[in-house]
C-alpha cells in the first residue's frame, strides 16, 4: 500500500511541475486547447443541454466527462502531451529539452532520501 502512495504522491509532483513549466501566455494557450479537445467540448455540451433543455446533449457532454473521469483513463497525460505539442509544433516556443524519465527520477529519489531522514 505504501509504494502505491508512493507512486501517485511522485505522479502528481511531476504533473505539478510539468505544469509549472507552462507558466507562459502559449503555454497556458496550450493548455486551454488541448483541455477544449478532450473534455471541454463535453462541459459546454453539459452547460448548453441545461440552458436550452436539450437531453441529447446533456446526456452525450455527460458520458464523456464521465468517461474521462473513470479509473485507468489516462486524461491528465495526454491532455499535458498534447499542450506540450501544440506549444511546441503550433507556437513554436521551446524551452529547452524536458524530460519525463529524468523528471520522474527526480522525484523518487528525491521520495527515497526524505524515506530515509
């Protein structure tokens, strides 16, 4: 039990700082679109089946958003792979090489010496 708090404690250090590394205007463009692909469209679905009475919509902006809402869908990592790509490829701006592996590595080791203290 405890290497699986373990795992998604590092998981969301590293989306954590993965976002932090978006802090610019393109990067939070990026974001916003790649969030709009996948799950927004479902939320205005939801939010335009409530103003105009329409079920249809309701129900289908539903089910995708409880969809990407289940267990194993991986919504987060590929929301921030395409905003890494839109920002890269369609922007044009690079920060520099961003790792994952060595991200990841990071922060078990860094999870690893705090076990230790």
């Amino acid at each position: 039990m405890k290497k699986f708090i373990i795992f998604w404690k590092t998981f969301f250090m590293m989306i954590w700082d993965i976002l932090k590394t978006m802090k610019s205007f393109k990067g939070i463009m990026a974001l916003f679109i790649s969030y709009m692909i996948f799950h927004g469209w479902a939320v205005l679905f939801v939010l335009i089946g409530t103003i105009t009475n329409q079920p249809w919509f309701t129900v289908i902006g539903s089910a995708v958003i409880l969809f990407w809402l289940g267990p194993g869908t991986p919504a987060i990592p590929i929301i921030l792979l395409v905003a890494f790509m839109i920002k890269r490829y369609l922007f044009f701006e690079k920060d520099g090489p961003f790792s994952i592996k060595d991200k990841w590595r990071e922060l078990n080791e860094k999870n690893n010496k705090d076990k230790k203290n």
